[in-house]
C-alpha cells in the first residue's frame, strides 16, 4: 500500500544553526529540493500487507467449512440410505430382517456424526467389519451379499460393473471361503425387483420424515 505524502518545505531537515547566526522567519528549502520532494509517495509498512493477506485469507476458509458441512450431510445421507437399501435387499432375499439390518454400517453413522473425515471412517469401517475382508475377521457371508447387492450400480450409480463382474475381476473377494456358493445361489442378486426396491425406498424412506421413520424401523428389527 502507498501513502501520498504532501512535503512541506518549511520542515526540511537543515543542518543545525551555527550559534551566533541571526534570521527572520522559518528557513525555506530551497527551490529545487522542494520542485524534488513535492508530492513524494512513501511505501506502507508490511504490516499492512499482512492485514490485507489476513482479510483476503477469509473467504478461503468459509469456503472450506461450507464445503465441509456439505460433505458431512452427504456422507451421512448417502450411508443412511446405504442401509435402508441393505435392509430392503435383505427383506427380499429372506424374507425378514435380521440384527445386520441393525448393526450394517452402524459404525460409519456414529462416526460421520461425531464429525470424523471420510478417509478415517471408511479405513475403521474396514478394519473393524465382518462383512470386509480386510477385517481379517469369520466372514459374515449373508451380511456380504446384501452389501455387495446394496452396492451394485442398480442403487449406486457411480459403480459401474455389476457384482457378477466385480466379483470376476476382485481377487479379495474370491479369496472368501464360501462367498462364491452364495453369490450363485442368489444369482448375484440378479433375481431382485430393483423397481421395487427403489420406490419403496423413495416413497417410504426419503427426507427428514423419512429418515426419522427408517431409523425407528430398523430399532425394531423390523423394517417392513
């Protein structure tokens, strides 16, 4: 930032008076210094710089806590409704709803809602979670065809192979003892009425209504 700075002859810094010197009157500068210095511009101090860089730094940071609360609500929605399909795919394969309707993804809600980042819920998620491999734990086989089922590109239209196909070219996958007898079993959930599914989900279970209906349906074992 520049300040302008109007020079004032009548202030210039003259060498001191010799004592015994006699004048009349404030000494003036003399022409030429003044015709030099008049309307002289004088750099700010950094401090200024330092402030304007705080002021424009505001925006940025509103811009990343608006974009984080946008993605907060989304995780949560888009794991809400991951579970309602689970629990949907589940009623239509068995007929009833079991305890994993309850508990799928239980975890990934608590965390997204005490405001844990994506990449630290799903690694847990992972960890921690009978129906991942990476688990290391027995897996629960029923609980992985209705989550691989629930994530199909039919209810998730960012996955783009269907499981038959994921399961072809997932090594992971086919390393789970038992897995493969399920999936053909069921078809690999090819047999479901996926229209069904979905409005039953979009009448039912949609918005806030929805998902205050949904929560208290899945508490009681009993989502249909």
């Amino acid at each position: 930032m520049d300040i302008k700075c109007n020079f004032n002859p009548y202030c210039y810094n003259y060498p001191r008076v010799q004592s015994g010197t006699q004048f009349r009157g404030v000494p003036r500068a003399h022409q030429r210094v003044i015709e030099k210095s008049v309307d002289s511009f004088v750099r700010g101090p950094e401090g200024a710089k330092c402030a304007a860089g705080l002021l424009s730094s505001k925006p940025k940071f509103f811009d990343k806590v608006k974009n984080f609360a946008k993605n907060y609500v989304k995780n949560i929605k888009h794991t809400y409704d991951h579970k309602i399909v689970f629990a949907l795919v589940e009623k239509e394969l068995f007929g009833r709803n079991s305890i994993d309707s309850l508990t799928h993804d239980a975890d990934k809600m608590i965390l997204y809602l005490l405001g844990f980042p994506k990449s630290f819920v799903s690694e847990y998620h992972r960890k921690h979670s009978a129906h991942h491999p990476q688990s290391g734990k027995n897996m629960n086989l029923r609980s992985m065809l209705c989550d691989n089922i629930a994530s199909s590109p039919e209810f998730k239209p960012e996955k783009k192979r269907s499981l038959r196909e994921h399961y072809a070219t997932c090594e992971e996958l086919q390393q789970v003892n038992g897995l493969r007898g399920i999936f053909e079993r069921y078809n690999y959930g090819e047999d479901l009425n996926f229209a069904k599914i979905k409005l039953e989900r979009n009448t039912k279970y949609a918005g806030a209504a929805g998902f205050l209906v949904g929560a208290a349906r899945l508490c009681l074992f009993g989502l249909i």
